[in-house]
C-alpha cells in the first residue's frame, strides 16, 4: 500500500471514528480489510482507497470504518468499576423522586457484555426501575447485543457461574440473556463522535478502553461531551489506562477510586 492510500483510509476513519492509525498500524489494515477486498473484488488496499475515493461509495466507507474499530469485550470487565457501581446505585436511587428512572449509558458497548453486566448488578440490588442504553458504531455489533446470545468462551470470560445460571439460558451451544435483563437493556448504533444532546441526562456512564485510539483533541471533545449529561451527582468511569487528567476541567477523579470521574464541580463542593 502507498503512502496515499494509507493517508486516504487513516483520514477517513479518524474523521468518522476518532481513530487514529499510525503508518505502523499497516499490517492492522491488511488483515482486518482482506474480507472487504475479497468481498469487492479488489486486488490491493491501494484499490480500496481508490474507490473510496467516489464520494457514492459511503457503504464501503462504513465498512472500513467498522472493520478497523475495536471491539472487545467481556463480563465484569477489569471489576473496580463494577464494585463502586454496587455502592453507588442505592445512593443514586435514593436521591432520586420515585418513580424516576436510573439511566446507565454504556457507549461503545461492543457486543453487550457491559450493558448486560450492569443489568445483573442492578437486579441484584433490587432496582428494576432503570434503563440500560447501549451504543456502538458497528451496526454488526449492536445486533449481536441484542441478540443476547453468547458463546461458551464469552460467558467464561468473567462472568461467575451462579450469575451464568441465574441470568442466561442456554439455548445449543450458546447462553442467552434473560427476559428480565434483555428488558432492561436498549441497543442503538450511535457514534461517539455524534452530537448527544438528544439523549438526555445519565446517572452513570461508562465508556471505557475507547479514549486510548483517540488524539487529545478528539478525547477532549468526547469528554466535556460526555461531562454535558452526566447527572451532578453521578460517575463516568473510563479505562484502566485512560484519564480526564490535562484534558478537561469539568471532570474530576472520584476521590478513592479507581478509574471513576464524577462533575468537577460537584465534586468540589462535596469535598
């Protein structure tokens, strides 16, 4: 692949995904594009950055798009975040009028395992009051979310066996999701990168292991939009590896934990 193809295909999944691709991230495109070039009959990478070049080709430039995201998942990932999640929720119900729904955002959620562990972690405190909203930019993943419908390695993938037993059928070799759980979750396709004003308040986002593919001034702009719905008194918990540290002022880290930011500003006047 020439240098211009690579800027081609860089700069266009930067501008639809926040991704950036580094020229040592070649190899990365040879092997996650070699479907769509077999599908499309092309003979090189150089080829598809020559068709995504017509400005018709907005099908394939989804799916280059969405073959170069990331997406990886599992049960209870990295635990902390869960843990706080368990000691938060009552006090955020509590805080609330009744009636009112909790709402956990859970963006770039993959294939659901987030969304649906924190579906298990409310019905075990009780809370059947609230709504899980699950957002990727892959349409194939957000339908595999819905489906609800995992496989033998996917659910040994941090998810304990009572909760396994407790939560999931299986159905052949694969566990789906129960009623109860599926109920309490919703996927859409939604990019990160959109406008989110439309979506209302969330007493808790989670948006995690995506930041690290982003540059500062796309991480920048994801957080204080991010920071625009989050509840006063509630948590944004981002990766293991990412921080809102030197990227926005309305964000702080919740003093004790891991991982967890809350509203600077309200942070500040608890403290």
């Amino acid at each position: 692949m020439n240098a211009d193809s690579f800027v081609l295909i860089a700069t266009l999944v930067k501008s639809r995904a926040g991704i950036v691709l580094t020229p040592d991230k070649d190899y990365m495109l040879e092997t996650r594009l070699a479907p769509i070039l077999r599908s499309e009959g092309l003979p090189s990478l150089d080829a598809l950055a020559l068709k995504l070049r017509d400005t018709r080709s907005e099908i394939l430039a989804r799916a280059v798009t969405e073959a170069l995201t990331v997406n990886e998942s599992s049960f209870f990932r990295d635990g902390k975040p869960f843990d706080h999640l368990k000691r938060l929720m009552p006090k955020l119900q509590a805080a609330r009028p009744a009636g009112q729904k909790l709402r956990i955002w859970s963006a770039a959620c993959s294939t659901g395992q987030e969304a649906y562990s924190c579906a298990m972690v409310l019905r075990e405190l009780g809370i059947r009051d609230a709504e899980i909203y699950g957002t990727d930019l892959s349409r194939e993943v957000v339908e595999r979310a819905r489906e609800g419908l995992f496989t033998q390695f996917e659910v040994q993938r941090g998810l304990p066996v009572q909760m396994l037993v407790k939560y999931f059928k299986q159905e052949g070799g694969k566990w789906r999701a129960s009623p109860e759980l599926r109920a309490m979750t919703r996927f859409e396709e939604r990019n990160l990168l959109a406008d989110h004003r439309v979506l209302g308040r969330f007493d808790v986002i989670f948006c995690r292991n995506v930041l690290i593919y982003f540059d500062p001034p796309t991480k920048e702009r994801v957080l204080n939009a991010l920071a625009g719905l989050l509840a006063p008194d509630g948590a944004l918990y981002l990766g293991g590896a990412e921080t809102v540290l030197g990227l926005t002022s309305r964000l702080a880290p919740i003093p004790g934990e891991r991982s967890a930011y809350g509203l600077a500003s309200s942070l500040a006047m608890a403290g």
